[in-house]
C-alpha cells in the first residue's frame, strides 16, 4: 500500500461521532499535488452546522471519557503510536503528496509526531493532585486534576501530522474530546490518524475531524459556542490574533503557537563546520517552511566569507524534485502563493543590495519549486530580515560583538526558536538568558523534541506542546478545602 491507497475513499470525509460521511451539501475540497498542481483526491467540505455536530459529538462524549481509566486512555495512544510506527512507510508517502516534502522527511515527521502518542501514553497515568497541611495548621488543602473539556484543534499544512499529535495526544492522555479542523490544503494526513486512532480504540465522539472552506466561520461559530473550553491554534499570528480576540468573550482557554523568524547565530569561536551542518537542518528541514526555520543568518564578521562559502556549497548541490521520487532532498513549497511570497522577498533583497552567493529564482517548469538560495550583504532592514520567509533562502548578515548580536536577535515580533553556534560555555549562559525565545539551540540545528516544550513568546504565542509541561494545556485544577478537625 501507498500513498491515497491507505486512506481508503469512505475516509476522506468528515468524522463526526464515530461515523465516516461526506458533506450534507455534497461539497468537496479539492486537494492539490504541489509537485505539478494536479489534483490528487478531493474531502468533504462540511458546512458550520456539521461543525456543530462534531462539537455535539465531543460535548456527549466528554463525561464518559473523563471517567476512563487513565491506563486505558493511555494505552490507547500506545497502540496508535504502535500503529503509525509499523505504518510509517505509507503516512510518509502519503503525507509527501499533499504537502510536498520529501519522503524520508515525511517519515522523519512521523516519528517525530508518533512520539507525542508514546510519552502521552505514558503520561496518562501520572495526571495527580496534592494533599498538605494549610501553613497555619488545621485544614488540608487538596488540589484535584480535571479535563478540560470539549477542544477545538486547528493545525497547519506545513506538519500535517505532528502538528495534530502534539495536540491530540495530551487531550486524549487528559481526558479531553475534540474537535480537530485539519489545514484544507493538507487533510488526507489527518483524516488517516484519525482511522488509526479509531483503529486503535478510541471511542467515537471523542475525536471529531471536521474539514471545510469555511474555516472562518467554523471558528466563530464554536468559538461562540458555551460547550467548547478550549482551543489550541497552530498557525500564522494573523489567525492567531482573531482566534485570540474570538475567545474573550467566553474566556475560553487558548494555546497558540504562531509564527517565528528565527535568529541562527555563528561566533567567532564556533566550530564552522558544525555551524554549517546546523544550518542545513535549521534551514532546510521542511524546505524552510517550518516556523522553527533559521530566517536570519547572524555571522560573525570574522567568519562570515567562510561560513557563507560552505553553506552555498551544500545549498547549491541539494536536488529539487517531486517528495516521492528517491534522491530528492527538496520537494516543492506548498502551492503558488508561497512560491510568489518567498519570490518577492529574494527580489526585494537583492533590489536593496543583498548579493546571490547560489539560487535566489524559481527553476522553469510545473511545482511550487524554489531553488535553495543563500544571499549575503543583506541590509538589516530588508523585509528577508524582518517577515517570516517560509522558504528555502538563507539570508546572511554580519555582527561585531557579542551584544550587538544579541541586540539583534531579538530585534524582531517574534520568539520562537533561536540557534547559536559557539564553544564558550560563560557565552552559552549568556545567550541562554537574553535571548527573548522560547527555544534556544545551542550548537544544534534541531529544537523540537516531544519530550521538551515546544512555544514561544511575545508574537509567536503562548502555551507549551510537549514534555511535562503539554499536558497541562489540558488540566483544570480544583481546590478542595478540608478542616482536619
Ligand atoms: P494559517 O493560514 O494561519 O492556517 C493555519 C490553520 O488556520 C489552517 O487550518 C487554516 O485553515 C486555519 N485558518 C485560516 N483562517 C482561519 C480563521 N479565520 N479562523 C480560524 N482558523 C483559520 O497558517 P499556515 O499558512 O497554514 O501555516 C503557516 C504558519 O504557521 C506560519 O506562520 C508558521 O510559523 C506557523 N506555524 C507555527 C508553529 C508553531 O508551533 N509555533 C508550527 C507550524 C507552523 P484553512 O487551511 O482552511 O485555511
């Protein structure tokens, strides 16, 4: 089995209750094969009032599932992630048709995302409160963890699956159902985990999947719902502020993971070598479209002709091609709109004196393709600087000190992720306290583990996915007091 084979047709339709069915209106979404444009499959498109149904699904599920024994919703995750593992040839395939990456990327994605499942599984059981002597003697206090109830998940096109499980596996490990409206560009990838979750157990109702060209509306219209107690967005900060806005009038709670423009730092003293194989992955994982993604490269002066030499040379020698075909390290960007954005920005570079070390245009031919581009002498102010690009271009700039590094670094909206290249330990601590983001790399390209919190501050949100922390996201605490005479 490949690719569309494993989401049989039945699935790829709107889950609601534990039933499979297409749209009322008969609608479908098209989805497109960014290698050629072509059009792969099409899903349901579910009108507001079928997302009111999922919603009624999961508020009628949710007491039953709160009441589950932990061990038994975690082993449920346990035999989901058993079953994304053994299949991660074909949700690696299939996942590489709509979204574009690479297979082995693809495959890289869902282990990554089956992880979420395995250390949720094992956190289910391990949800507790507390029990103490109030300061002053007498009573106890006692504090209980409860669900928090039905939850809205709304996830991009750039990890169709990760950006589900890190979400999907704490709720269910928590005790919470769910709505789960996919990216419309990229939802053949969920609609399969939600049959091998179903395949795995979980009770109808407890996750609903819900696709639509509506999506504006679906969120104003669950987000203005009582029932709903939360939501969790993964996606860019214009949404994010509208969902945020949405929720006041409920005081729903709310996770948010937007967007970034990272900062990759290489010291005088760093191992450039290292530094260049970080940035590969820092850069090119996911063809630059991850919100993690280094956007701007900070060298030292003193190491900046070298660094920017070696990175064009691995850049320049990575081959574009359709994600399924083998030896292809970069598949297309997601669709038209992308490629034109990631354009605009290299051409406005360049217009304001940024130099093209390799790349820096589109290849002829169908796809969403960009050639891997590294540009140096880019002005701090040009817009490559300051705008997310989600793409495969590395802009280069150049600092004197230390501070003036740092200075820059969080110079931008954003605080995701940051990387830094540098062999002094005393610099480390440093750095590891004045960078104004959630994630700091240190001589690593690669931040996201399931077992850490994943987040950011200021314009790229708040909440944490991941590790001990992610599970919270999910807990209510109540407080019981109790005289003890
Ligand atoms: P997007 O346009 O914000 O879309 C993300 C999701 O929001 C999609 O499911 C989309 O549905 C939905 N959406 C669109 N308009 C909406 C509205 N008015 N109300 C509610 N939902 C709405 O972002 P994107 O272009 O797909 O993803 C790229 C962005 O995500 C980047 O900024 C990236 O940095 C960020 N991101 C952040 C993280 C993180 O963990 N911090 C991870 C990955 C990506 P439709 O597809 O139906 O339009």
């Amino acid at each position: 089995m490949t690719g569309l084979d494993l989401l049989e047709s039945n699935k790829r339709n709107l889950l609601i209750g534990g039933t499979w069915r297409g749209a009322r209106s008969g609608e479908r979404i098209e989805v497109i094969d960014p290698a050629d444009g072509s059009v792969l499959t099409d899903v349901a498109d579910a009108s507001t009032d079928e997302a009111v149904e999922a919603l009624d699904a999961a508020v009628a599920a949710q007491a039953d599932w709160a009441r589950t024994p932990p061990r038994e919703r975690g082993e449920i995750l346990r035999r989901a992630f058993d079953l994304l593992t053994e299949r991660a040839d074909d949700v690696a395939h299939l996942m590489s048709l709509e979204m574009g990456k690479p297979v082995a990327e693809a495959k890289g994605e869902v282990g990554y995302g089956s992880e979420f499942f395995r250390w949720y599984s094992e956190e289910a059981v391990r949800i507790h409160g507390r029990w103490m002597q109030a300061p002053a003697g007498g009573s106890r206090l006692l504090t209980v963890r409860k669900p928090v109830g039905p939850c809205l998940f709304i996830t991009p096109w750039n990890f169709p699956l990760a950006m589900g499980t890190r979400k999907i596996g704490p709720a269910i490990a928590a005790g919470c159902t769910m709505v789960v409206k996919p990216a419309s560009q990229t939802p053949l990838t969920m609609l399969a985990l939600a049959a091998i979750l179903e395949e795995a157990g979980l009770p109808g109702g407890v996750l609903n999947v819900v696709t639509t060209s509506s999506t504006g509306e679906l969120s104003s219209t669950l987000q203005a719902d009582d029932r709903l107690r939360k939501v969790s967005f993964t996606g860019s900060t214009a949404v994010g502020r509208t969902i945020v806005a949405q929720s006041a009038d409920r005081l729903q709670r709310l996770s948010m993971e937007l967007g970034g423009n990272a900062p990759f730092l290489v010291f005088e003293d760093a191992d450039l070598d290292a530094a260049v194989d970080g940035a590969m992955v820092a850069k090119m994982r996911n063809m630059g479209e991850a919100c993690t993604s280094a956007n701007r490269f900070l060298v030292h002066s003193d190491v900046a002709a070298e660094f920017a030499e070696k990175l064009g040379r691995r850049m320049g020698a990575l081959t574009l091609g359709r994600g399924q075909d083998d030896g292809v390290d970069v598949g297309p960007l997601i669709d038209e709109k992308a490629l034109a954005g990631v354009s605009r920005l290299v051409a406005d570079a360049v217009h304001d004196g940024a130099t093209v070390v390799t790349g820096g245009s589109a290849p002829d031919g169908p796809g969403f393709f960009y050639s891997p581009t590294v540009l140096v002498d880019v002005p701090p102010g040009s817009a490559i600087n300051t705008e997310e690009i989600f793409g495969p271009v590395a802009p280069i700039t150049t600092f004197d000190t230390e501070a003036e590094a740092i200075e820059r670094a969080n110079d931008t909206e954003y605080g995701l992720a940051s990387y830094a290249y540098t062999r002094d330990l005393a610099r480390t601590i440093r750095l590891a306290e004045s960078l104004d983001f959630g994630m700091v790399g240190v001589n690593t390209g690669l931040v996201s583990n399931p077992a850490a919190p994943f987040g950011g501050m200021k314009q790229s949100g708040f909440g944490r996915e991941g590790g001990f922390e992610g599970i919270e996201e999910y807990l209510e605490t109540t407080y019981v007091a109790l005289p003890a005479d």
